[in-house]
C-alpha cells in the first residue's frame, strides 16, 4: 500500500478528483489510486474540514464528490488486492502443474533444462526445484517436455 510522506499540514479549498492533482504549499501532489491510501485521504478530508473558512463552508457537492472519491478509492484497492491474490493461485496452480516434468529455462545463451521434482511456495512467488540441483522461477521457463 503506498503512504503520503512530506504532508503539509495545512489544508487547501481544492477538490481533486480521484486520479487529479491538487496544489499545496509544496507543489503539485498525485492523488490516484496508487498515490495514496484510505487512511492518508481521510485525514486530508479531515484536515481540510477543520481548516475550512466559517464563512466560506464546503459545498455539499463538494464533500459527496470527496465522499465518492474515498468509496472508489476503497473499491479499486480491494480489486487491486483480490487480482493479486488471484494471480498468486495462478501462479502456483501453474508452477505444480508442471511438476514430473522437463523444462527449459535461462537466457538463451545459458539455456539449462531440468526435470521438476518439487516446487516451493514463498512470498515472491513458487521457486521450481529440480533434479539438477537448480531453482528456477516460472518467468525464466521456456520450454516445457514431457
């Protein structure tokens, strides 16, 4: 998840739109959905409420924009995190299939084949082990045999 570092903590009058950008004291700062998290945007939201001109109110078309802003926000991090999950049992699912089997892998100057007799699940994906003592991830195979 990414974080805001160097907030200011003074607040502006803008209202970016998820993907926009609104100035601050410091320059131009990227709100889309991979700039900033939840927590970061609803204590710009407060910040910007609590500063707020008495005689000059937010709007509320305003505050429902932002309200909007922070559910799609919301909404495409949860995507983000299920596609992810997603890719991983893929990833696996791929990487045992492949077990009892021959492949290829390396560049191609340095090709090097081996059969598979485990694979190894870790945190930056499955790790193929092999009978010639090698280790080899999914994306360096080229060729898979019988």
């Amino acid at each position: 998840m990414s974080t805001v570092q160097g907030t200011s903590s003074t607040a502006t009058s803008a209202t970016p739109a998820v993907g926009g950008s609104t100035s601050g004291g410091a320059g131009t700062r990227s709100l889309g959905a991979a700039g900033i998290d939840k927590d970061a945007f609803m204590k710009l939201l407060v910040a910007q409420l609590r500063m707020q001109n008495p005689l000059s109110p937010l709007d509320n078309e305003a505050f429902i924009a932002q309200m909007t802003q922070f559910a799609t926000l919301e909404q495409v991090q949860a995507v983000a995190a299920s596609s992810a999950r997603v890719e991983r049992a893929e990833a696996q699912q791929r990487a045992i299939s492949l077990i009892g089997k021959t492949v290829t892998y390396g560049p191609e100057n340095e090709r090097q084949s081996g059969r598979v007799v485990r694979v190894e699940l870790a945190d930056d994906g499955p790790a193929l082990v092999l009978d010639n003592g090698g280790r080899t991830s999914l994306e360096r195979v080229v060729g898979v045999s019988p």
